[in-house]
C-alpha cells in the first residue's frame, strides 16, 4: 500500500468513525468475545477499535472489490475458523498450483443465525449474527470478510441456515476428500485461479514435535516438551473403544485430530474401521468420515508421499496397507513388514521430508528409511517394554526419533542408537492416550 492510499484511508477514516463508528464498536464488543477468541487473542488490538468498512476504503484498494479473504490471512492456518463450515466450494483450472490439477476454493461460512431463520437462501443477514462486513484486519489492502451472503450449496445442507462468508480455503485437496457432506456436483470459475498469499503454502517444516495426551476422550495439547497444563483449548472427540490420532490430514502445517472407531472393538475381520478426522482446531464435529480397514487392524498415519499431507494405513499382521489420499478406496502401498505382535511405528528417520515405517519388539526398534520391504535400517534398544512408544522429531532438525510413555512421563532420545533418554518430563497421567502433534509457528497477523 502506497503513502498516498494510506494518507486517503485515513482520511477517509477520520471523516467517517465520528459517525457510525460507536454503533460498530458495540457490535465488536460482543463478538470479539463469542466468534473466534482464538483469532482476536493472536491480534493485539483493542475491542473498542471501530471496525473499517469496504466504503471506508480508497477506490480502487482490495477491500474494495469483490472478493472475501483467505482463512489463513485471517488466522495463519488454511482452514475454516471455529464457528464456521464449509458451505459450497467450486474450481479453477490451469494456476500450476496443483500439479496440473484442480485448485479447490472452499468458502466458510459463519455458522452463527442464533436468532434468525432463513429463506430459500440458506443464509441469514449479518444482523441475526456476530459477524459485521469489514475489511480482514480493518486494513484496506486485504480482502473482505463476512461481507458475503452467499452459499453455493454443495456441503453442509443439512445446516439449513448459515451466516455470511468469514473467509475462504484455498487447496489441491478436493471437498469430498475435506469434508464428507460436499457432493461433487461441479461448479468452476478460473478467474480467481491466481489469487494467492504466501500463507497458503506454508512450509513443509520441520515442525518440533508437541506432547498431547488424550484422557477419557478428552484431548490436552500442549506446545512444549515441558510439564505443565494443556496451552490449547481442551475438546473432546471421540468414544470408547476409538483409536486417537492427529494428522496434518490437508498440508494446513497443523496437525489436528482424528479417531478410529472400531480398531478396538467388533469382531475382528468383520465390518470396517470409521475414521473421523478434524481439520480445524478444537471443538467440533469431525469433517472427514470414510471407512478403511476391518476390526483388528491398527491405524496409523504418515506422508508416504512427502507432499506434507498425511495420509492414512493399516498394519494387519505384519502386512502394511497405506493410502496416499484420506478416503475409502484400496491401498496405494502394500508390503510386508515386521512380525504380527510388533507395535508398528511411523516417523521420518533419515530427515528427507517422506515418513518411514518401523516396528517396536519388546525394547528393540526396527526402522526402515521408506515404506517398502526391506530389512531394517535402524536397529537399536530404548526404554522398558512396558511404556508406550512415540515417534516425534523433538529437536526439529527434521529426524524422528523414539519416546516411550508410562504413567505420564515421556522419555525421548534425538538418535537412532541405543541408549539412555535425551530428555525426560512429566505430562500426563497412568491411563492418558499420548499422542505426538506438530504445528507450524503461531502466525503473525497483521492487522
Ligand atoms: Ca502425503
Ligand atoms: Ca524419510
Ligand atoms: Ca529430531
């Protein structure tokens, strides 16, 4: 932005907050609070800052135009916010941010009508929610957000009324594959195929690896290798018998959560495993449900393919059966590996962007580099068999490397080599599910 525009909004400002600016300012009052906490506690602004509107800009800034901003402008991950769903999504060909695929736009809407209905729309006006058109972060060089009253319709139709346009998900990774209610019916525009920023494409890491621990379906993130209380917002997902997991399922650079149902319970061999993956932070219903994997299997998670997506896999017996997309279908990678009994292991041994496989017998580790057949890459003994073994990179150098958990104390080590733990600290408890998370450095937004 320009000297010049940023003298123009200004002015524009200060001739315009006199008058509508205290009726916004106790719209902002109550929303900052419900909508999105985590988004407003990441802005260091104050509650009473007027809001800037479109019509505030100069003529010709972006916020002019017609456009809503990315999810990850407004919270540093490519995702819909809490308090929003996807509901509708089309595609443009031809940006070469695919692959020479499709580039899917996905646009989450507010999901906040407490206290309207709606008509044929689907959606309701900005007055019945906590979400007023603005420009994102009051700046006039960005896009919109909830300025839109719009739903093209495709996903979450059984929500039959949801608010204005937040913001928008930009991906190669098709709706259908995102979230379960999208049908395919096809809706394309290319002409927002080179609307791009930076936080769309976030590093493929490394990321340092975070301790988690899930406690009768609760799950307790936290961000360091530290004792402590959980720094994310306690949630809960999930039922008895369910495998916890937490996968970068998108290439958002955060890993969220996910459960597999079945995997401990049932007959085994018979019926299937459900999967149940989140791709946004915290509370709320999972996105993604397909089915893959019969009662006896044990589920795993890795990026087979090093496109910073993990993808899903089975180990039944000692036969491994990997998919490279998150969906039903018949595994991409099939070998055989290890022995039935072994506790498969996933992690990223040589430091080269693609996960390995490894099994874990008693205290001995058995890595292999890539997930094919083979022998073994690594082998080396670490920790008591009692604990329960953990892959993370916890140095972020980029290399996996072993933990074990007992009773709520994490033992790791930064090499593949027999030995004593690196590092040792309490988080958790006798009983707690760990589970090993990542996510990209918190995001600096700009207002
Ligand atoms: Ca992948
Ligand atoms: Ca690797
Ligand atoms: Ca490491």
């Amino acid at each position: 932005m320009s000297q010049r525009l940023v003298d123009a909004a200004s002015r524009a400002l200060a001739a315009r907050t006199s008058r509508r600016g205290f009726l916004r300012r106790a719209a902002i009052v109550g929303s900052a609070m419900v909508t999105a906490p985590a988004a407003y506690a990441l802005r260091p602004i104050s509650a009473y800052q007027a809001l800037v509107l479109p019509a505030d800009c100069p003529p010709g800034s972006q916020c002019r135009g017609g456009w809503t901003e990315f999810c990850c402008v407004k919270t540093g991950v490519n995702t819909c916010p809490p308090g929003s769903v996807i509901a509708g999504w089309w595609r443009a060909e031809g940006s070469n941010y695919c692959g020479g695929t499709s580039r899917y736009y996905m646009d989450c809407n507010s999901t906040n009508c407490s206290s309207c209905g709606c008509g044929a729309s689907g959606t309701c006006g900005n007055e019945c929610t906590d979400c007023d058109c603005h420009c994102m972060h009051d700046n006039c060089n960005l896009w919109k957000e909830c300025c839109t009253r719009f739903r093209y319709g495709q996903c979450n139709n059984q929500i039959e009324c949801v608010g204005p346009i937040i913001c928008r998900v930009v991906t190669c990774v098709p709706p259908w594959e995102w979230d379960s209610t999208c049908t395919r019916t096809d809706a394309r525009s290319d002409v927002t195929r080179f609307h791009d920023s930076a936080c769309l494409h976030p590093p493929l890491g490394p990321y340092p690896a975070r301790p988690a621990v899930v406690r009768d379906h609760s799950w307790l993130l936290r961000d360091t290798l530290s004792p402590g209380t959980p720094d994310r917002p306690v949630f809960t997902l999930g039922t008895d018998g369910d495998v916890s997991l937490m996968g970068d399922w998108t290439g958002a650079g955060i890993a969220t959560a996910g459960v597999v149902r079945g995997a401990r319970t049932g007959i085994t061999g018979r019926g299937n495993l459900t999967w149940y993956l989140r791709h946004v932070e915290g509370p709320g219903q999972p996105d993604l449900t397909f089915d893959y994997g019969i009662p006896g299997d044990i589920p795993i998670v890795g990026d087979w393919t090093g496109n910073g997506v993990d993808t899903i896999g089975i180990v039944r017996g000692s036969q491994w059966l990997l998919r490279t997309r998150n969906s039903a279908g018949e595994p991409d990678i099939s070998f055989t590996y290890g022995e039935p009994g072994d506790i498969p292991v996933v992690g990223d041994w040589d430091g080269d962007g693609r996960d390995g496989i490894g099994v874990v017998r008693g205290t001995t580790w058995l890595l292999r580099n890539t997930p094919t057949p083979g022998p073994p890459d690594h082998t080396f003994d670490f920790g008591d068999a009692a604990g329960i073994p953990v892959v993370g990179d916890w140095d972020g150098d980029g290399i996996s490397s072993p933990g074990r958990f007992s009773n709520g104390t994490w033992q790791v080590i930064n090499r593949l080599t027999t030995g004593g733990p690196d590092l040792t600290f309490q988080y958790g408890q006798a009983g707690d599910q760990p589970l090993v998370w990542r996510r990209m450095v918190e995001p600096v937004v700009t207002p």
